[in-house]
C-alpha cells in the first residue's frame, strides 16, 4: 500500500523536496553570510562591536551602513516558509483523494480487501508524517536563520509565523485542507482553488483577528499625549496591536480620515509613542481637538503561550478537516 502510494505520488513529493532543499541551501548561505559580516574585523573594529559599544566613530558608522544597505531585509528570505504551507496543501493534499475520485481507481482498491479505512489512514498518515519531518527540519533551518539576523532588531513576535510548532500546525492544516477539498470536490482544479482561497483566508483571520486577543492585552487606558506619559507603555520588543484614538468630549472613536480632515495631515503623524520633547509636538493638534490616545499591546514574553494557543488552534483544525473527510467518504462516496 504504501509502494503504491509513492508511485501515485512521488512526482509531487520530489517537487517539494527539491524546492524545500533548494531554500534551506539558501538560508544556510546567507545566514553563514551575515553573521561572518557581522562579526568580521575591518580597521581594528567590526560592526557587532560598534554596535555593542554604540561607537559614533565615522568608521563604525561607515561599517554599520555597509552592512546594512548589503544586508538591508534579510527576513524577507522567510517568504517561502510563509507559503510553503498552501503550496503543500495543493500539490501533496489536493491529489492524494481527488486524482484517484476523478479516475474511479478508489473503486478498484476497496474491491482488493482495502478498507476505507485503512486506505485513507495509509494514504493520509503517510503524507503527514513526511512532511511533518521536512518542515520540522526546515524550522529548525529558519530558527538558526533568525538567531543570525537578531542584529536587525526582530523580536519573536515579528517572526511568529516562521519559528516554533505554528509553521508545522499550519502546514498539517494545509494538507489536511487540500486533502478534504479533493474529497469534497472530486475536482482537482477546484480543490485547488478551495485550498488557496480557504488557507488564505483562515491565516488571514486568525493572524488578524484572533491572534491579538488569545489572552487580554494590556493598555494604558485614555491619555493626552501632549501633556501626559503614562507609566506603563509598550516596550521595543512588545506587539503594539492597536493605537486609537477617541474625542473626550463625544467618546467617539476617530477614524484616519477624520483626524486628516481636522489636523490637515496625514494620521500616521499621530501613530507613534511619545518620546522626548521635540520644538514642534506633533500631538499639539489632538490636544487642541481633544483627543485622547489609547495603547494596546501584548508582551514579548507571551509569544510562546500564543504559539502553543495557535499550534493547538489549527492541530484542532486538521483534526476536524481529516475527520470529516472520513465521515464523507464513509457515508457520500461510493
């Protein structure tokens, strides 16, 4: 069964591998790349050191700004792993149900003393184990990517989706989505766009929507920022999840065209904390509107308990997808 499973899909699974292997090449020769930059000595100095020092000698300035135009946005080389998992669904998911639906070879193997049963747990648990491994050693791959690039200032939250068990729950529900879309729709070409469209739009929704309320956020409550620092506010690594703000006089909650309209530029010169006093206090406008400002934010140090609410969210997910694909397949196809 298994033998049989292979040479139905071998194509697609070596497609992934190799596109898999390629990326992990790549990050291994980058990251190897920044951090001997980084810690390389150029005129007696080098930029770890300027940066530890934060040494304003115009050779460490020169260094530092080297390295960076070179080295501008390296974690834009975590895009594939953002991805990954869709493309899993798709090209490993989608055709492990729907090719052999669309054929009729289902019919053949239940006639050779297959069950349903052992033929989707064989077909699936296979699919879910070899992918699993690979992405387990792909994350480990783009956590020591990461732990090279901690000179860019990321924090755990901005590399949420690409660190941890979430990549390997994402991609167990992608294959788990494809899987059932192919059952669902006997069509691969629907399945696949049911796949694309519906991982999309459950990431999208839960890293939006979701993901910033699995625990209460802090907040500093209503402030004028103009005149008040609050005692408590979001620190460099925290995730700052909402910056509003609300007329004191009407309570109404402010939208950006509203405070274009009444201070004449753009809302983004109200959406930063307050720092030092500046010659011009760019919140004199809100004050005189009266306005006040709420923060909200979750702390870099519940990362980890998100990751395992998240992880936990979409394993519950592939869980229930897999199992409806079995009651589908046990009670419509025939």
């Amino acid at each position: 069964m298994i033998w049989l499973i292979w040479k139905q899909h071998r194509f697609e699974v070596l497609v992934i591998a190799l596109a898999l292997a390629f990326m992990a090449v790549y990050l291994i020769r980058d990251g190897l790349a920044i951090g001997a930059a980084y810690y390389q000595v150029v005129h007696g100095t080098s930029v770890a050191a300027c940066q530890l020092q934060q040494n304003p000698s115009a050779i460490c300035s020169t260094l530092q700004a080297n390295f960076f135009d070179t080295y501008e946005d390296p974690n834009f080389d975590l895009l594939p792993p953002l991805i990954l998992p869709v493309l899993v669904g798709i090209f490993l998911g989608v055709p492990l149900l729907a090719r052999e639906m669309e054929q009729g070879t289902f019919r053949l193997i239940w006639t050779q003393s297959v069950t349903q049963r052992r033929w989707l747990l064989v077909k699936v648990g296979t699919q879910l184990v070899i992918t699993l491994t690979v992405f387990a050693i792909i994350g480990a791959i783009a956590t020591w990517y990461i732990a090279q690039n901690g000179i860019f200032g990321g924090s755990g939250w901005d590399n949420f989706d690409v660190v941890g068990a979430v990549p390997l729950a994402d991609m167990a529900f992608g294959l788990a989505l494809g899987i059932a879309a192919g059952a669902f729709t006997r069509h691969t070409v629907w399945a696949n766009a049911v796949t694309l469209f519906g991982y999309t739009a459950a990431r999208y929704v839960i890293g939006v929507w979701v993901r910033p309320y699995y625990l209460p956020p802090y907040s500093t409550g209503l402030f004028d920022p103009y005149q008040t620092t609050p005692q408590t506010l979001p620190g460099k690594q925290d995730w700052v999840t909402a910056i509003t703000w609300t007329d004191h006089t009407t309570g109404q909650t402010l939208t950006d065209d509203q405070m274009r309209q009444a201070c004449g530029g753009p809302a983004g010169l109200f959406r930063h904390l307050p720092s030092a006093p500046q010659p011009l206090n760019p919140f004199s406008c809100s004050h005189a509107q009266g306005w006040l400002q709420t923060i909200t934010w979750q702390p870099i140090d519940r990362v980890w308990l998100f990751q395992g609410i998240e992880s936990i969210l979409f394993f519950a997910l592939t869980a229930g997808l897999l199992w409806l694909t079995y009651w589908w397949i046990r009670t419509r196809v025939s």
